[in-house]
C-alpha cells in the first residue's frame, strides 16, 4: 500500500466513512457534566458485527460514569433512574446533516429486595440469577422513530407509531448484573474465586461468565441488549496529553511512562444490537449518544419495592445534559464557552463549530493534518459513521484485527464507496466505526501528522506506521469479548492494578 493510498484510507476513514476521535477521551469533557457522574459519557462505539448464526448487526455501545474505583461498596456505581441514556442512529444522507432517524432510549429502575438490613447491595454471595443481590436494576428498552409519530398523527391514528417499547423490566431479562466486588461475586474472576483477577475475554457465549450471560436480554424485532458494569475499554496516556508532554515521557526520561490513565477502573456500559433489517437497507450510519435528566423531579417516600411500570415514567419531561460522538470532541477542540452548550445540542448544529474544526488549538503542536479539511470531516456532524455494505469488523484477538486499523494493514471492502481509486478498500476500524480495542490515540496522531514520520511516495504504510506506539501504551488491561456484549469483564475490587505497563520500545 503506497502513500497515496495511506492518504486515501486516512480520508475514507476519518472523512467520508467515519468518524470518532482526534487523540482520545479523558472522560472529564464539558465543565457541567463533570459534575454528574452517572450521566457523564466516557466513550461512544459502533461498528458491524455478526453471530455464530450469520446475523448481522449494528453493534452501538455507550459508557458512563467515569473512573469507577473497583471495590469500594457495590451500590457506588450505578445507573441513574431519573437519567435517560440514549443511542441515536442517522441513515445515509441523515449522517451527512446530523438528522436522527432512530433513536433507542434506556430508562432505569432501583429496587431494594429487603429494605429491614443495612445491607444495601448484597446480603452473600451472589448467584448467577440474582440471588443475595439486595440492590437490583432493572430497565427499559423504547425504540423511537423519528417522523413517525407526526405522520400517524396526519392519517389520524390514534396509536403513536414512533414508539415503541422493545423490552420492559424483569419479565423481558432486562436486568443489570452485580458490580464486581469481588467475594461476594466470585463467578466475575478467575478459576470462579473472589480474590483472583477478573476473566479475561472469551470467543463463544457459552464462555461468558454467568454473571454477564445472565444480563443479556433478547428484545423483541430481534435486537439484544446488556447493561452494567464493564471494564474501562479505553486505553492511552492521557496524563501526558494534560501535561501538555506529546513526547509522552520520552524527552523527560519520566520513570512513570508507559501510563495507561484508565488502567485499573471500570465504568457501567450499554451495549445494543441492532438488527440490520431494522436499518432498512441504510449503506451509511451515524451514531451519537447523549443523556438527559428530567426537568422536574417528584421524590416520593415509598418504603417498598419499586416496579419499573409504576415509578419510572412519573417524573416531568427530559433536559438533555451530555452527548458524545466522537472522543476528544468537546474537551479538545472546543473552547470552553462552547463546551456545554455542544452537550446540551444536537449534530445538526454541529455546523456552527465548523471553523473552530478546521483551525484548532491543538495543531500548534504539529504540521496539522495529512489531508486538508480532515477534522470538519470527522467532527461536522459529530457523529461516528460505518460503512454498512462491508462485512463484518475483526475484533480484538480475531486473525487480521490491528489496533492501529488501516495502518496496520486492518481493510475491509466497502460495496458503496472507492473514493481513491483502490477497489474499494476501506478501514477496518477506526475510524470506520469504533471498535473495542482501537487505538485511536496512535491511529489520529498519525493521520494527523503528528508523529514526525514522512512516507516516501513508494512506501508501504503499513511497513511505515505499523510499528508506531505514541503514548507507548498499546493495550488495554484486560482483553475483550469476542462476543456481545464485547466489552470487558469489569475488574474485580480485590485483585486489580492501576495503570498496567504496556511493553516499552
């Protein structure tokens, strides 16, 4: 692969294909919402998968609550029942002006089994199906379709087409897993003991561990769903990038480095599969994510359980309080003045902020980028697109996956797109899509002209940038499923480490 084509796939990927981060996510964006925990999004996935039964779907996966420290009490963490998580979908032409078409919204309930014990979390050791966990979340699945509802109302139907409930609380599976504390949840760890460290990833669902397996829900049209705790799939020297060190402690000589700034903590993640069909013969998607807390809040004293049916929906109508698309978005390029008001908007005002893309602060440090007008491709709309036509991604641990993607060799073949004349081929990963396991730190330093190395015009790039490891942080701490949900097991309270070593150069 030449020059030319490592600056055709760089396009195709961070422009006309997909969109996702210019360096990374610290997880602390937009000065609010580093306030909120339980509604503060760490990071946005989307990419295309397929099951040992050959179908395929639109995996979209969204993670909250940032830095949570394993171990310090099970009820700590957890999702907010009077926050809406949201995924949006845009389709073709819709994830060019940031118009949404599907929206899938998820809405939580707590309840107490015994409220008569100051065990709020868990009351033993908790089994498989739920047993001793005191604490329990359940949830709701609404698939919201935008114009629907308006044209319904044209034809005069009185039922509200738009929305529809895919899944509801304990009687459709749609409960949240026990946080891994480590005793008490010792079929989250190694060899099933609570003082070992948690699994690492598994190819098949049949070796998921109960636990996870347990809180995979099958909703109605065919979609699939999980929610809870995971482990922080995001890896990279982020402290570096605060100290403003893109050497990343090789000019310093800092005994410190490597640093994986998300090493060691977990978050609570959503993961939903989509069904193809449901995306009607769409070639391109957009995906985005945003939370919203309600307007207004009505505390009622109720000293029984709670069913989701009857606490849930009372409350006022929702204000929306963070987005993300693409990481680095909001905390590295936009000025703060800007920064809430991006959480509290939509893509479609993405345009707005076209000029701040194409002349940011960040690229005082560097050449700038190695395509001109690349950070308005990936950030206006700020949206993470997939090219739907390919086949399915290689994950991570799969023969041919590469954390570099298209730098390191990682291609797939678009039926819809050749922009650069070279059959169709386009990247793997990010940023077509965003997979677990990209490193998207090393993967925009490079498209970004960042890391100091020029390809000759007879260059194969994937010679050239294969080796590249910027942050020298080139892994994540544990390894990810090969199976929904994906993300990694959540780190046991127990027996974790900080801040794991990747291997130096």
């Amino acid at each position: 692969m030449k020059t030319k084509t490592l600056l055709a796939a760089a396009a195709v990927g961070l422009a006309a294909v997909a969109q996702n981060s210019a360096l990374a996510s610290s997880h602390m964006d937009a000065p609010l919402i580093t306030f909120d925990d339980a509604a503060n999004t760490t990071d946005v996935y989307a990419f295309l998968s397929e099951d040992s039964k050959g179908q395929l779907y639109l995996t979209t996966a969204l993670s909250v609550f940032p830095f949570e420290e394993p171990g310090i009490g099970p009820n700590a963490y957890r999702f907010d029942d009077r926050v809406r998580y949201s995924i949006h979908v845009a389709l073709d032409e819709n994830a060019t002006n940031g118009k949404t078409n599907l929206t899938y919204n998820f809405d939580f309930s707590t309840q107490y089994d015994n409220q008569n014990t100051i065990l709020q979390a868990f009351q033993g050791v908790v089994s498989p199906g739920g047993g001793n966990q005191n604490l329990q979340q359940t949830y709701r699945v609404t698939k919201v379709t935008s114009g629907e509802r308006s044209r319904k109302r044209r034809e005069g139907r009185r039922r509200e087409g738009g929305v529809e409930v895919l899944g509801s609380g304990i009687r459709d599976g749609l409960i949240v897993p026990p946080n891994n504390q480590g005793l008490l949840t010792p079929l989250y760890n190694t060899n099933d003991d609570g003082d070992m460290r948690a699994k690492e990833g598994v190819s098949s669902i049949d070796a998921l561990d109960p636990y996870t397996k347990s809180g995979i829900a099958e909703l109605k049209k065919g979609y699939i769903a999980f929610a809870g705790q995971r482990d922080d799939g995001f890896y990279a020297d982020i402290q570096s990038i605060f100290d403003l060190d893109l050497s990343f402690g090789r000019n310093t000589g800092t005994p410190t480095k490597p640093f994986d700034s998300q090493g060691g903590f977990n978050v609570h993640t959503i993961v939903l599969n989509i069904p193809i069909e449901e995306l009607k013969g769409a070639k391109i998607a957009g995906v985005y994510a945003t939370t919203s807390r309600r307007k207004f809040e009505n505390f009622k004293r109720n000293d029984g359980p709670k069913s989701f049916e009857t606490f849930g929906p009372q409350f006022g109508a929702f204000d929306q309080v963070g987005r993300q698309g693409n990481p680095l978005f909001v905390e590295a390029l936009l000025p703060i003045n800007k920064k809430d008001a991006y959480n509290q908007g939509s893509p479609k005002g993405d345009f707005e902020l076209a000029e701040i893309a194409a002349n940011p602060e960040l690229a005082g440090f560097g050449p700038g980028p190695l395509i001109p007008g690349l950070l308005e491709q990936i950030y206006i709309p700020d949206l993470i697109k997939v090219d739907l036509t390919t086949g399915p991604a290689k994950l991570a641990g799969e023969d041919g996956f590469n954390r570099l993607g298209v730098f390191g060799g990682d291609i797939l073949k678009s039926e819809v797109q050749d922009p650069f004349g070279n059959g169709g081929f386009i990247p793997g990963g990010w940023p077509n899509g965003r997979r677990f396991g990209d490193d998207v730190v090393d993967i925009a330093v490079i498209a970004l002209g960042l890391t100091g190395i020029t390809p000759g015009p007879n260059d194969d790039i994937t010679q050239v940038f294969s080796g590249v490891n910027v942050d020298r942080v080139d892994r994540n701490d544990i390894t990810y499923n090969d199976v929904f949900p994906y993300a990694a097991t959540p780190l046991n309270g127990r027996n974790h480490g900080h801040h794991d070593e990747s291997d130096d150069e």
